[in-house]
C-alpha cells in the first residue's frame, strides 16, 4: 500500500523559512515522480516541485523558482521542500504525492499540511 506522510508545516513569517519532509512507503523507485502540490482558499491546486526517483531530476513552478529546493534521501524513503524567502502568497494548503507514470498509471496523495505565512 502506498502511503506518504507530511510533516514540517507551521506558521512563520514573511521573508522566513519552512522545510517540508514527505516519507514515503508502499511502491519502488522505478517510473516515479514525487513531490508537492499546494491550494490556498479560492484557488484552483497547482503543482509546486517534483523530482524523478529514477534520474533526481526537478521541476519547479516558475512561481517559487530560486526560492524552494527539492531533495530527496533514497535510504530514508524521504523526499525535501527546503522553502526560502516565504512570501504570504505561499499561503496554502501543502500535499505530498506520488505519480506512477508507467502502465497504468496512477498517483496519491498525502493528508496535507498547512504552511501560513504573514505579512
């Protein structure tokens, strides 16, 4: 069973820091992408990052480039948001999930945690 836990979320102020761990459980590293959603009130759920198990390549929304890294631990089954310079527009609702993009595909999702920024 795939399952996937969030952690670090709180409240902090603008201009501060978060760092996000998803664990991760159930599924190999093969044909994987792991990473984050966010959703704040009123607003239509974006992607944030990912990275790919396969090769550790990254993706990163235009919106929080230079500003967040993602990393993962192979060991640990654990994969990083490192959130820098936090604006209040990163006000949401973070989910951890995980894209099978082989056959068929499939994906999950963590419970979310919430990250509050103030002005």
């Amino acid at each position: 069973e795939v399952q996937l836990v969030e952690s670090g979320g709180g409240l902090v102020q603008a201009g501060g820091s978060l760092r996000l761990s998803c664990a991760t459980s159930g599924f190999t590293f093969d044909r994987y992408l792991i990473g984050w959603f966010r959703q704040a009130p009123g607003k239509e759920r974006e992607g944030v990052s990912s990275i790919n198990n396969d090769d550790g390549s990254t993706y990163y929304a235009d919106s929080v480039k230079g500003r967040f890294t993602i990393s993962r631990d192979n060991v640990k089954n654990t994969v990083f948001l490192q959130m820098d310079s936090l604006r209040p527009e990163d006000t949401a609702v973070y989910y951890c999930y995980a894209e099978y993009y082989g056959l068929p595909p499939n994906e999950y999702w963590g419970q979310g945690t919430q990250v509050t920024v103030s002005s």
